[in-house]
C-alpha cells in the first residue's frame, strides 16, 4: 500500500457509506502461470503472443522493474528483459477467473465483473452476517489465496469510481480504504491522470488551463472546462472529480458475446485474400459494440476449411477494446497461425464483455489520441446516414464481386 493512502486511511474503518469493493488480481496471467509452476516464482513471467506482431497480455512485477507491461509489443518486451521468461497464453485463465468470481459470490451477491481478473462488489447487505469491508475485503484475499496461490488487491470506497482508484494504489497485495469523510482530501491530492477520461491530450489540454491535480480540476467551473473539452466530457470530469458517480454495482449477467463471420465463393488461398475479409469483420463487430455500449475482452477466430473441418483459436487482450483495428491485430495474428489450407469460411468473435463506461480512459470517453476509435466512429455516423456502402476499406472495395455472402451472425446473444 502506498504511503499516500496510508495517510487517507482514518481509524473509523466500519464507515457505514464504504460499501463498494473493487477486487483486482495481481498480474493475474502471469500469477497463475507462476502458481501452475512454482519454479517460476520470482522470475521475470511475461504472457505474451509470440508472434511477430504478438503483444504483452501481462507480466510479472519481477518483469516489471524493466520496462515491461500489459499492450507492450512482444519484440521491445524482449529487448528490455531478454533474461524473462516468455509464455504463450493459455485458456486456463478463464478457469481460474470463474472460480475467483465464485468465492467473491460467496460473500454477497452483488458482484459485477468488469473484466476477467477485477469486479465490483457491493457488500453492504453482508455487514450484519460477514462483517466490515475491511473485514471482508481482507477475508476474500485470504480465500483467493489459500484456494488457488495468487494475489489480488481490494479497494474500499463510496463509489466505484474510488474504489477502483483505491486499489490502483494500494497494488500489489494490498487492502486500501478510503472512509467517505475523507474522500476528497484523498482524491484531490492525485494527479489528473486519475480520473477516467483523461488520456495524454486532454491532459495537455487542462494543463494549459493552469491544472495539475484533481483539486485543481474540481475547482473549474463546468462551463470554462467544457469550452476545452467538450459539454459530455466536461460532465463526466466535474463529476468524477468530485466523487460523483452513482452507478450502482450491478449482479453479473448472463455473458454476451459479438460475431460475424463470411463465406467465401471460391476458398481463400492465403492471408492476402482473406485478411482484407477479417479486417471488416472485425470492423463490424466493434462497430456493433460501441453501438451497444460494450467492449470485449476475448478474441476469437472462427476458420472453416474448403473439406468443411472447422477450428477456433481464440486470445485474451490486455484490456477491454471495442476498436476494429485492435480485434483485427489480434484475430490476424490468431488466424495466421491457424489457416493451413484454404479457407472457405472466416469469422471473429469478441466476448467477455464489459461496458465501455467501466473500462477507463480512452474507451469511455474515446479520446482524441486514440486515432483507430475516432476513424471508426466517424464510419459509424457516415454508415448510419448513408448507408453500408458509404465507406470502407480499399481492400473492402476491390473484391466487392468476388464474396458471396456475409452472413449476420454478429447480434449479442445470451
């Protein structure tokens, strides 16, 4: 736990408005591999593709004190910790994800996946039967690490917005608690990078305007600060820095997951045929995504070769997208390895899925540094006026005559 949320921390920890739990596994891929094999522990454990445009999904925090991370293209990840130790991801996460959702069930029912390793917890009808948060939050690190050798961080707060800041800093391992009666003084200390929303340019953007902090932020009135972002935007910061955020915890749904998938007229020879097919399905399926409110996580290719056999392969991002270019890097790569032969059908599955507000920076609020989600969202609007021919990719265009079919199999389903 860091020094700073030791000094927020007060002694009343059965503050009654601290209901809200953000639980968060510690580098949770890498965790599990190392609890799988034990040799592995305190060695620098990187998850990552393997491929040539293969990315870290995660890594340990013996990998870390190098420069390694979660989004980090493989190949500088190798560079910078040329002693790590590499493995491919494997579908035992998901495993263990359901099994750790499982125990924090136990507790309350009140449990909101936002990801395969974090989720919000209400516990505020446990308090008479289990205990305190702190109580309960210290007794979930317990199981999770007595049932299954790993980690995870809980964070304490009011509101989900906090809770999930007050596990940020209190990783790895830890139990962080901010009471409401000190909140703020908590929040206000911490750079502007805290709050959701803001990515490096709108950062630019406020530094210009004289902020640095929260504090700073909070003080800004609504409409000067939307002059330099935006009225949406502008909302949703003012709020934030203010610890206004009344989204409740909602119980886990049934998963959801988004697909489509074509058939080609005559099988595809190669990766020059097909790929240009993959890319707007991938396109399509974010696109139905943020249409929907709903980012993905998982990654899956569907190929179907010209004697009819059929095979999935399937990866966990880093974090949550609902950008086409991101699915498509990931089903690319998954697709190269996979199609052997020709392909006669190609299809791409995002699942599970988190809403986009839950996700963080640049989903939320899809900020201007992030190019790929602006240049989709734009296609978005023209499509929506003008049709699904309005725009496209070149590639798109040039073998318009020779598909035969694109089957709509992309809806949610339950």
């Amino acid at each position: 736990m860091t020094s700073d949320l030791h000094r927020v921390i007060g002694p009343d920890l059965s503050d009654e408005s601290t209901d809200i739990l953000h639980v968060d596994m510690d580098a949770f891929f890498a965790s599990v591999e190392i609890a799988r094999d034990p040799s592995l522990r305190g060695k620098p454990v990187i998850v990552a593709g393997l491929g040539p445009r293969g990315v870290v999904s995660a890594a340990s925090y013996e990998a870390r004190k190098y420069g390694v991370h979660s989004a980090l293209p493989t190949a500088i990840a190798r560079r910078r910790c040329p002693h790590g130790v590499f493995l491919t991801p494997t579908t035992s996460y998901g495993e263990v994800s359901r099994a750790v959702m499982a125990i924090f069930r136990e507790f309350t029912p009140h449990v909101q996946p936002i990801s395969v390793d974090e989720a919000f917890l209400d516990v505020a009808g446990a308090r008479r039967l289990i205990g305190s948060p702190a109580e309960i939050g210290r007794a979930i690190r317990e199981r999770v690490r007595a049932d299954h050798r790993i980690t995870c961080t809980v964070g304490i707060a009011s509101t989900k917005f906090l809770a999930k800041l007050a596990s940020e800093h209190s990783k790895p391992d830890g139990l962080g608690i901010v009471p409401a009666a000190t909140e703020l003084e908590f929040l206000h200390r911490l750079p502007l990078r805290a709050i959701w929303g803001i990515g490096e340019k709108t950062a630019e953007k406020l530094t210009r305007l004289g902020m640095r902090t929260v504090a700073d932020l909070a003080r800004l009135d609504v409409d000067a600060l939307a002059a330099s972002v935006g009225t949406a935007s502008a909302e949703h910061l003012y709020a934030l820095a203010r610890n206004i955020d009344p989204r409740p915890v909602r119980p886990e749904r049934v998963e959801k997951s988004i697909s489509a998938e074509t058939t080609f007229d005559r099988d595809a020879p190669d990766g020059a045929v097909w790929g240009p097919a993959l890319l707007e399905l991938s396109r399509k399926v974010a696109s139905r995504a943020r249409a929907a409110g709903w980012a993905g996580r998982g990654v899956t290719v569907k190929i179907r070769f010209g004697d009819f056999k059929t095979i999935t392969r399937s990866r966990m991002l880093s974090a949550p997208t609902d950008v086409g270019q991101e699915i498509y890097a990931a089903a690319r790569d998954l697709a190269d390895a996979a199609a052997t032969a020709p392909v006669r059908l190609i299809g791409v599955r995002i699942d599970h899925l988190v809403e986009a507000a839950a996700v963080g920076r640049q989903v939320a609020l899809g900020e201007p540094e992030h190019g790929w989600r602006d240049i989709e969202t734009v296609m978005d609007a023209a499509v929506a006026k003008f049709g699904k021919d309005a725009v496209g990719s070149a590639a798109r265009m040039r073998r318009r005559d020779s598909r035969v079919d694109t089957p709509d199999s992309g809806n949610p389903r339950h």
